[in-house]
C-alpha cells in the first residue's frame, strides 16, 4: 500500500503525462482487491448484477464529501470484517469512477482515516483515468446515480444532493440496505460530533 499523508491538503492538479499516469495505475493494480465479502441475502450470479435498485436516503446536513466517503469505507469494512478493501471514487469527471485501495486499522481514529483516505481517493483523481479497472471494485462512490450499472459495482452510495440513494443490485434486500444505511448513518453522526 502506497503511504498516505494524515491531512490531504488541497487536491493536486491532474496528472497530464500519460507515461506517469500509466505507470501509477501499474503499481496500484497490484494492490486492489475486488473481493468483498459483504453479507448477502442472495448468492451473486450474472443475472443478479443485471437488476439493480436505489434505497432513497437524506444526506446529513452539512457534511463534507470527504467525511461522508470516509464513513462509508469505514461501515463496509466493519460490516464486512475486511479491512483491506477497494473501493471506486469519483474523479473530476462526474461519470468516472477510480480505484482506490484503503487498508484501515480498527485501532486509528476517525481523523486519522479521514485523511488518508481523502489523500489516496486525491492521488488516484489526480492520475485518472484508470485504465483496465472497470471490474476493479464492488463498492463505490458516485456523485450521480448509474441506473445500468455501467461501473458494475454492486453497492455504491450516490452524493447527488438532488437525488441521493444506495445502488445496490439483487443480491441484496430493501431491509438489509436500510440497515447498512442506519450504521453509515452512525458512523456519519460520530465523525461529526467531534
């Protein structure tokens, strides 16, 4: 895993040299890990990634994409018992999404989390896009909701502040997508409470 600085700063500027962004994307690859065992009410077939529904859910009042990324790569690997996961985040581009590979200690404080993921998702913007990774993650960020899965994640929270939801396809139910909505939500409200 590429070391990730505590406080993100500001967001570099895109990488124009496609040698660099080519050879960044090239010592990532080996670092994402596309498996995440999330607890599923079905089994994962090819059909069940065709059908895909949004849970409708309010955003919290003001807080930061940052945070609300940050909480939500938390809740799936707690869920999950997987600390090492990738996950997609949006790049500049609204309709891209990035792979960015996040090992989390259980033990770090929030800040600690905060910062570097909002440093790796930085870094990967920076470099995108990313070539060969269209089945890179599972689970994604999105700022626009992909009612055809064109990203082919599974669960992906959507931050559009005129229609935000949770994607996810068949292989989970209404009920366990409120429930993973319900812990994000306290994992949200704790990081803002400080």
């Amino acid at each position: 895993m590429h070391e990730a600085p505590v406080d993100a700063g500001l967001p570099p500027a895109r990488v124009a040299d496609e040698g660099a962004r080519t050879a960044y994307w090239a010592a990532v690859q080996p670092q994402l890990t596309s498996e995440l065992s999330l607890p599923a009410d079905r089994v994962r077939t090819a059909d069940s990634a065709l059908t895909r529904s949004a849970h409708g859910l309010a955003l919290p009042a003001n807080a930061p994409d940052d945070v609300l990324i940050a909480a939500w790569v938390t809740t799936l690997a707690r869920v999950s018992g997987q600390y090492e996961l990738t996950v997609g985040l949006p790049a500049a581009d609204p309709d891209t999404l990035v792979p960015v590979p996040v090992v989390l200690d259980p033990t770090t404080s929030y800040g600690v989390v905060l910062g570097a993921i909002s440093a790796l998702h930085a870094e990967a913007a920076a470099h995108a896009p990313a070539p060969m990774m269209a089945e890179a993650f599972r689970v994604a960020v999105a700022r626009k909701r992909d009612a055809e899965g064109a990203h082919g994640a599974e669960l992906v929270l959507v931050l559009d502040a005129d229609d935000p939801a949770i994607e996810h396809t068949a292989i989970f139910d209404a009920a366990s997508i409120a429930d993973l909505e319900d812990q994000w939500r306290l994992t949200v409200e704790a990081a803002t409470a400080d």
